[in-house]
C-alpha cells in the first residue's frame, strides 16, 4: 500500500574531485545521504569511500519512490558520455553543489 502524501526522493550524481569518476544513486533525504556519503563507516568498502566521491554535481527531485528508482537505474545504464551531457545541461560548469542542498 502506498503512503498518501508528498514525499521527496532525489536522484543524484557524486564525482570526485578531479571529476573522473561518475556515481549515480537515489534517497529520501539528500541533505543526510550526502552527510554519510562525505562520512563513511571507518572499514566501509563502499564505492563512493573507495574513488571519493563526495562531490554532488546533478540531483533531480521525484515525488514517487518507483519513478525515482527506475530514473537511477536508466541514468545507470548510460555511457559516460550521455551521463556528462546530462549534468552539463544542469550544472553546465560542474560544480560542486553540496553546500547548497
């Protein structure tokens, strides 16, 4: 059963900061996942730990956790280079978006 209301779910992209290295992934509360992101557990194997990527560049905002989800895996499934076109088209000079959220 869905829950009736607004609800926030957000589609983002990390980089880390020589911005060779692309991450794509979907929460409820950007602003934490972020926190956690740039905060690891101390033996985390994370990806994001592993190629640092703490840097947000892209983020889109859906109301429905189903369409968010399918929106992650379809950003997933994109080369590199549609990827980039993507995030240039938001962020054209691809900064760092974190202090902003």
């Amino acid at each position: 059963m869905k829950t009736i209301g607004n609800h926030n779910y957000y589609v983002y992209i990390l980089t880390n900061k020589t911005k060779t290295v692309l991450y794509t992934g979907v929460t409820n509360n950007l602003k934490d996942r972020l926190y956690f992101h740039n905060n690891p557990e101390p033996f985390s194997k994370a990806f994001t730990k592993k190629y640092r990527c703490f840097y947000l560049i892209y983020h889109e905002l859906f109301f429905d956790v189903e369409t968010a989800i399918k929106r992650e895996k379809e950003i997933k499934g994109w080369s590199r280079k549609k990827k980039e076109y993507l995030i240039s088209h938001f962020n054209v000079e691809w900064e760092f978006l974190n202090e902003t959220i």
